[in-house]
C-alpha cells in the first residue's frame, strides 16, 4: 500500500490548505465543460469546483484517497486509475486540473503525453506545482524525501520545455514566491 493510501484517513488534517478561492481567477474554468481532476485526491479541490463546472472527474490512483472523497460528495465521478494510462478515449476531456500532484507522478513525460492524448481540441491542461528553486520548495522537497515518497519537482521552464515538446502551447505564471500555475493548451 503506497503511502498515501495509509494516510488517506488524515491527509485533509496533515495537508496544510491552500487559497484555492484566491486562483480561481487564473483557472479561468469554463462552466459548461466538463473537467478532470488529475490526482485528485480525498477531493479537496473537486469538491471546491464541482459546482464551477459541467460535471467533475476525480482520478487518482489510491483507492483509499477516493474512499474518503466520496464520503464529501455523491455528484463526482471517481475514478481509480493513473496518469501513465488514462482509461479515456481520444480528445473527450476539455479540462484538466493537477493540484499538488505532478510531483508525485513517477513517470511525468508519459502522463503529460498521456493528458495530451485525451484533451479534446483546444482542451486544456492547468497545473499547479512548487518549483524547486526557493527555499519553502526545499523544505518540502527535504521532508518528502524522508518519507520516501520518491517525489521529483519541475521548475516552470523545465515542465514548459516538455509540455511544447509534446505540442501544447504553454504559458505559466508565478502564484507566490514557491508556486506556479502552468497553462497547457492542446490546439491541434
Ligand atoms: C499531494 S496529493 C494531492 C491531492 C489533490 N490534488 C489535492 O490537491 O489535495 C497527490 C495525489 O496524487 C496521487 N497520485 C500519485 N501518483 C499518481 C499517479 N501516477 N496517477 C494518479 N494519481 C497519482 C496520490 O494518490 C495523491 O492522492
């Protein structure tokens, strides 16, 4: 069992909250469409956009971090899977969130060609991440390599680099001093 799943009952009361209110701007979620979020979780962030959107998609690959997103909520669409091989057809997801989780993704180039693959056309990919630089990241970057979690950050440019390799047109921008939030749009 990895660890997540063995701390999934007390992740929400270990993870320290973040001002998803105070991004929802930068999102720029559209309404009508229906979105992915990558990683997702107990659902901290799905549970918070649910109702933003046309019908949420909370993929993850611990089935106990699942259990306890469906214990906040009966209308997300929870989904047990990993981001090196998404279980959806070609270009049928307009939307996609990673809060907190690319990190954590072993194999990340395979994901992200793999989020590409299932974008819809002018779909798009918003990630969340810490880049490794600053010393909040270090810190984070010191303790999760003492729980073995196996993490590995990109720094903007480093994930922007991949992501136009794989054909998205990206822009990125500073959240605070540690975070970004990296835009990826599939526009062919
Ligand atoms: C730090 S948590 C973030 C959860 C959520 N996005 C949030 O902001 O609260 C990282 C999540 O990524 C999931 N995860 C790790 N590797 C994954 C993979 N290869 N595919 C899908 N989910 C994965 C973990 O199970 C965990 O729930």
């Amino acid at each position: 069992m990895d660890l997540f799943s063995r701390i999934a009952g007390s992740y929400d009361k270990l993870i320290r909250g973040f001002a998803l209110d105070s991004i929802k701007e930068f999102l720029k979620l559209e309404p009508d469409k229906l979105l992915l979020d990558l990683g997702g979780g107990t659902g901290r962030v799905s549970v918070a956009i649910d109702e933003q959107v046309n019908g949420c998609i909370l993929l993850d690959r611990s089935f106990e971090m699942l259990q306890q997103a469906s214990k906040k909520s009966r209308t997300l669409y929870l989904v047990q899977g990993v981001g090196e091989n998404l279980p959806f057809k070609y270009g049928t997801i307009p939307q996609m969130f990673a809060n907190d989780t690319l990190h954590h993704i072993r194999q990340q180039r395979e994901t992200l060609s793999e989020c590409y693959q299932a974008l819809s056309y002018d779909g798009k990919m918003i990630i969340r991440e810490y880049d490794p630089k600053y010393w909040k990241t270090k810190f984070l970057i010191f303790f999760e390599k003492v729980l073995l979690f196996g993490s590995t950050f990109l720094s903007p440019q480093q994930l922007e680099d991949i992501c136009l390799n794989l054909g998205f047109s990206v822009d990125w921008q500073r959240l605070s001093k540690s975070t970004y939030l990296l835009n990826a749009k599939k526009s062919n």
